[in-house]
C-alpha cells in the first residue's frame, strides 16, 4: 500500500501553478507569495513517511441464523505505527440494513494501539449473506495524500426462512412403523383408547376395563391404538414466481415449508423435499436435527430456473416418494406443468394435501397503488377463488393461504379423513 495524490492535492498544484504563471506574466510578487505556502504543503505532503501497516481481524457473530434476526459485526484494527487517520467502510448488501453502530467510521491511532469496531445488521428475506470485508483508506498530512486497498476476509451467514408456530399441520391418513405422535388405525400398545372387547388369554391386567366389566359381570379390556409415526413429503413449486425481491410467491412457500418441516421433525415423522422446478433437486425423507439442517440448506438455495421442459414425477426415485407418503405441495398454481403433476400424484393413490399459495397479494405489492391495480386485484381474487374450487371437484385437497395471515390458521380448518383398515 503505497500513497497516492488526491483530488486537493491536484487543487493545491494547480492553483499554485497558475499563482507563479500569472506572478511571473504580470510581475505582482503578491501572487508568488500566495502560491509560497501552497508549494511548502505539497513539499510537505511529498515527504511523508510510508504509511504504516495495518493488522485488521473480521468477525461475524454467526454464521446461521433466521430471518429478522441480527448478526454484529466486529473489526479489530492495529497500527504497527501512527496512522493519523484511517477510514473503513463496510459494503452493506441488498436487504440488509444497519440495526446499529456505523458501518463507517473513522479512527487515529497510535503505534501499536488496538481499535474495536462494532455494527449489528439485521438480515430481511432468506439469502446467503456474503460480508467481504471492509474498505482502508489512510490519509496522509494535510489530506493531501491517500493510500487504500480493501482487505479481504470473505465471511458467509446463512439466513434461513422464518419459521412460525405451527400446531395444526395436515394429519397423514397412512403412518408407517415405526413409533411416533401419530394415532394409528391398527390396535396394540399405546396411549389413545380404542375398542372394548371380552378379555381373551394372554390380555395384560392393567388393560381391563374395570367399569365395562362391573357392568357386563365378565373381564372385559380396553384396546389401544398405536402410535406411529409417518412420512412426510414436501412438495415446492419453483416454475414461476411473482412479488418483490424476498417477497416472492417462491420465498412465502419456502417459509411455509421449513415450519412444516419443523412441526412435523418435532413429531418423530420422515421429512423429505422435492423441489420441482427448472431443476429437479430433492431430499431423502429422514428424521433428526442433522435432516432439518438438510432441509434447510436445500430451502435456502431454492430458486426459480426458467424451462420450457415438463418434470415428470417418473423421475423422482421411489426412496424420494413413498408410496405411503403424505405430499403436502406449495404452490401458487400458476403454472400448469406443477398442476399436472399435482393431479398426476393424486391419480397414484398418494395422499396429497396443496398449500395454494395466493399471488394476489405478492403481486400488490410488487406494482404502484392505484384504482385500476386495486380492481386488477379483486377480478384476479374471485378468478383463483373458482379455480380453486374446480380444483376441490376434481378431488385434490388445497388449502388456500395468502402467505400474510398465519399458515396455522389455514390448516387448523382442515378436516382429513379416518381410514378404518388397519395399514400399521
């Protein structure tokens, strides 16, 4: 890093060149002296000591985290020598802004003093926030010399969608064998009472029915249901996509999907991901903290690629979709490549549950206010209303959110049917 001139530094030339022209053309001495002290500044600047090195260390508080949520920053800065004034300046990306502190400032040191600089950003909308690391600049003597360079010290934080509470998620018709929060149809060990039958030999005593049998004069017991788990797949639509930046139809179903990832984990279920797009990516079903992470990952990349190619659902491996599954797919049913597909699966037999994500208000917010949006607005509501609906005789399951209101609300209104034949 080596100094450089500034823009005063071309001023104090100038003006001084043009002072001893016009002394020297004209014969005033008045203007000679004017330019002595302008010279003596940029003699002054010319021999300036190299500026000294720098030692900067840059840290970020995490490197993951949820959407709204802050990460602070953190700049240490040494002189090896003194540095009269130093400038740093942290670039600050798009929907991101400056909770607190300055991401600029301004610091004088003196040899070997150490400086601590500390803003806090809070991150809006999902994305992989990339801090490279601030800007240096040294000023000389006088402002009229620079030097600059930018240190480099690339830091990543994930930002995952914001997950919200969810305690009504769609209840799978099949569950699997595995133990779980899930009732099962089939009779055995659990905790939900089922049917009441004559005790038969080999029936445990703390089974028996004691008011039934008072009642009846014989032993009689009480089944239970088991509690099983299931597989649950998540099904997002990446084809199209409509809304601001971090606002899009594609970003309010990421966020739906990672809450029902979540709600359905803390349950002990399969959790996989389909992403059915211009690429075709997935996650294999699976349980634990290390598949949430998984999930998380996969949403957090998840992106509309344009295409003119049709996905089949052929594709998916069947390891990906068991034929068991529950598929809950969000989408905002705009293109019909996803509802071919949509129907195709509920043609299988699959339990297939659609999270209609609305593009109403998305798209509101995406143009200016006006009479005529407004009523755009209205016409486009009552028309995804009767497609909706046309949907629903068809016989898929949709669920209509506006992505604005809680998606628990939307779903504690859905009734799913009680199989009766014992599948578990």
């Amino acid at each position: 890093m080596s100094w450089r001139p500034t823009t005063l530094h071309v001023s104090f030339l100038t003006l001084a060149g043009w002072a001893l022209f016009l002394g020297v053309l004209t014969g005033r001495a008045d203007l000679v002296v004017v330019a002595i002290p302008l010279i003596a500044a940029l003699v002054a600047g010319r021999w300036a000591a190299a500026p000294p090195a720098l030692q900067i260390r840059h840290e970020v508080s995490a490197d993951r985290l949820f959407e709204s949520h802050g990460v602070t920053v953190t700049v240490t800065l040494r002189a090896d020598g003194p540095a009269p004034l130093v400038e740093l300046l942290e670039p600050l990306p798009s929907r991101v802004r400056l909770e607190r502190g300055r991401h600029h400032a301004f610091f004088t040191l003196r040899a070997g003093e150490e400086v601590r600089w500390e803003f806090a950003l809070r991150c809006e909308g999902r994305q992989r926030l990339r801090l490279g690391g601030p800007h240096v600049r040294q000023w000389g003597p006088l402002g009229l010399a620079v030097a600059e360079t930018r240190y480099r010290a690339p830091q990543t934080v994930a930002v995952y969608p914001h997950l919200a509470l969810l305690r009504h998620p769609p209840r799978p018709v099949r569950t699997q064998t595995f133990a779980g929060n899930h009732v099962s149809p089939a009779q055995g060990e659990g905790i939900e009472p089922g049917d009441v039958r004559p005790f038969a030999p080999g029936d445990h005593v703390r089974h028996v029915n004691w008011r039934a049998t008072l009642r009846l004069n014989t032993l009689h017991v009480t089944q239970h249901h088991r509690e099983r788990n299931a597989d649950v797949v998540l099904l997002l639509d990446t084809l199209s996509e409509v809304g601001p930046a971090g606002e899009t139809v594609v970003d309010v179903a990421v966020r739906g999907a990672a809450t029902l990832a979540a709600a359905y984990l803390a349950r002990k279920d399969r959790v996989g991901l389909i992403e059915y797009g211009g690429q075709l990516r997935w996650v294999k079903p699976g349980s634990g903290r290390a598949q949430f992470q998984r999930l998380l990952d996969t949403l957090l990349d998840a992106s509309v690629v344009f295409t003119y190619v049709t996905r089949d659902v052929d594709l998916i491996p069947p390891r990906i979709l068991p034929p068991q599954a529950l598929v809950v797919a969000l989408s905002p049913l705009l293109d019909p490549r996803f509802v071919r597909a949509a129907g195709d699966l509920a043609a299988r037999g699959f339990d297939l549950v659609v999270i209609a994500v609305s593009p109403v208000a998305p798209a509101r917010a995406a143009v200016p206010r006006g009479p005529v949006a407004d009523l755009a607005a209205r016409l486009w509501a009552l028309e995804r209303r009767a497609q909706l609906d046309e949907y629903r005789r068809l016989g898929l399951t949709v669920v209509d959110w506006d992505g604005v209101g809680p998606l628990d609300t939307v779903l504690a209104t859905l009734r799913r049917p009680h199989r009766r034949r014992v599948l578990a």
